[in-house]
C-alpha cells in the first residue's frame, strides 16, 4: 500500500509498505480522512520523531472504515465508521512515533477496544469532520483545564482549528459570551459562523480596551486600573503580544489557559499579574478528552465543519502538508481518500 513517511530532514516521501497484518485482537482501517497538525511540518523538519530512527509514519488525525475484525475483538464490526485513540497504540503513537500513521490507505488499530482504542461513530458524519476529532480533544482539554463554567465570560485568542474547536466547547458548555480575536479577516469570519458572540482584530482595534467594551469592568486590585470582566482567557495562537494582552487586561482571579505552542520565550510582567492574582495553566494534549469530544462533534459537526478550509485528495498529500505547513490556508487541511 501506499503511505506518506519523513524521510530525512525536512524531507516528505511516498513509500510502498505491506498492509499490516490483522491479529486476533486488532481491527484494520480502510482510512477515509486525516487531518494534518502543525506538529507534521516540525516532525518533517527533524526528519522524523523519536524514538523511531529513520523513515517515520505521519497522520496522527485519522478516521477509517473497518474492513476486518480480528477474532476476539467485541464490539465493532466491519463496515463500522472509526475513529481511532492515537495515544493508545501499543506500539506508540499513531503517526507521532508509532509504528504505523493515518497517512496511508489502510492503518492497524492495535489491541480494539472500544472507549478504549478506538470510538465507532454514526455513518452520518462527513469523515473529514470526524478526522478533526484528535485537535478538537486537544481544544476540549483546554477548556476543561480553564476551569470555565456557565455564564463566565471568556476570550479565545487565535481562530486557527484549536482556537475554534475551544470556542465550541465554551458555548456547549454555557460559557455567556466568547470573543474571538485574531489577525486575519477569514479566520475571524470562520469564528463567528461556529458561534463565537465576538471578534476582534487586534491588528487594528486594542483588544484590552475593546474587551472592557465588551465584558464590562471586573474586579480591580489595584484601584484607579480597571480590568476587563473577562473570567477565562484561552491562548491558541502561541503569539507573545495575546499572552501580554490578557495579563493586562486581567481582573482579579481570571484565569489563562496556555494550549499554544510558544516558539520564543514571552516576557510577561508578573508585576501586573500577582496584582490580579491571574492564574496562568497550562494545557497539553487529551489525557482523558479523546472520545469525550467525540460527542460535541456527533451534536455539532455543522459547527466543526467550518473548521476545515482545505479538502486535499490522497494522491496529493505532500501538497497537503506542504499547504498546511506554508500557513496558507485558512483553518485545518484534511486529506480525503477515495
């Protein structure tokens, strides 16, 4: 079969591999979409992912048809739509260091359970919106780690796939009203489209001031300084400037939740944080979100279906990363197979 491994540094090639063999626990996948992750271009860039050495397998954001179940599998059957848990691979992460990546025609769920390894889903469900269900566990995660509750008042800053997939789950979980801000026109369209109450462009407007514009006045620690009634701040963009904009805007108590990955270290003045009492977090991953996000995309996969700017076919996956990689597109590239 064909598959799509790094090669060497900053290297992307085709490869003809053997479509795995079926054990007496495991299920194989016909795959059917899988979303590419800005962490593809920095496993192509170190020409692979350790600990694997040499060619490595990509396509951590898979969904697939079963197409045969081993013998003492229970619960899934062939025909059934998939996602799987690229964590939970016995032999390492699905497309992140694994033996095998959803960046090729058939991919191997090892030891399938379901809730466990992998999630059947209803075949009503476009798979390139199922195969966003792996980013859209790390966003959930995210917002899980805020600590945000029904009626809080909330900012996402960046509209890139993590940034909209949290604005999902604060709407689905009663958060009152979620801005949005970012710098580019499209993405900020894309945010109010799946539900968010607000933008701002923080390349023309000042986002401190529109947010108080926007969530009143909170709680000051220091009087005569007023902060915005903003309660959880939600950095997606990995940008210094939003990370110094909600320390800023901060009221009392309000919470930043880290999701993005910073490339340069962030000065942040603590002076005006340990004035607020800001609590900073930090999120990585989806230690138990996997599948609990599975249900917000089955109710809202109209929403999730924004996300995706770019549909690119099999044959095309270099392009597709190369695109993805670029930062040319507009939200998340999934490649499709026929």
């Amino acid at each position: 079969m064909k598959a799509v491994y790094v090669t060497g540094p900053g290297e992307n090639s085709w490869v003809d591999i053997p479509v795995p063999q079926v054990g007496p626990r495991d299920v194989l996948l016909k795959m059917k979409a899988c979303g590419i992750c800005g962490s593809d271009a920095l496993y192509t860039m170190m020409g692979g992912i350790p600990p694997r050495q040499g060619a490595t397998p990509l396509g951590h954001e898979p969904a697939g048809e079963v197409v045969e179940v081993g013998e003492d599998v229970e619960g899934v059957r062939v025909g059934d739509h998939v996602v799987p848990n690229p964590m939970a691979a016995p032999s390492g992460i699905i497309g992140s260091g694994g033996a095998y990546g959803g960046l090729a025609e058939y991919l191997l769920i090892e030891d399938a359970q379901p809730g466990v390894t992998l999630r059947v889903v209803p075949p009503e469900i476009p798979w390139e919106v199922i195969a966003l269900n792996e980013p859209m566990a790390v966003a959930h995660h995210a917002v899980n780690r805020s600590g945000a509750k029904a009626g809080d008042k909330a900012l996402v800053i960046g509209a890139g796939p993590i940034g909209l997939g949290a604005t999902i789950s604060l709407k689905a979980r009663g958060v009152e009203h979620v801005v949005v801000a970012d710098i580019v026109p499209e993405r900020l369209e894309r945010a109010l489209r799946i539900g968010a109450d607000a933008v701002v462009n923080s390349a023309e407007e000042d986002l401190v001031e529109r947010l108080k514009e926007l969530h009143g006045i909170g709680q000051q620690a220091v009087p005569g300084r007023p902060k915005a009634g903003t309660d959880i701040y939600i950095d997606a963009a990995g940008a210094a400037s939003g990370v110094q904009a909600a320390v800023k805007a901060a009221k009392h108590g309000a919470v930043l939740t880290i999701v993005a990955v910073h490339k340069r270290p962030v000065e942040v003045d603590f002076g005006e944080a340990l004035a607020s009492e800001l609590e900073i977090r930090l999120s990585m991953g989806y230690p138990r979100e996997i599948f609990e996000v599975t249900d917000l995309i089955i109710e809202h996969w109209e929403k999730y279906a924004q996300i995706i700017s770019d549909r690119v076919p099999f044959d095309q996956a270099l392009e597709a990363l190369e695109l993805s990689a670029s930062g040319r597109a507009g939200g998340k590239v999934v490649v499709v197979f026929d």
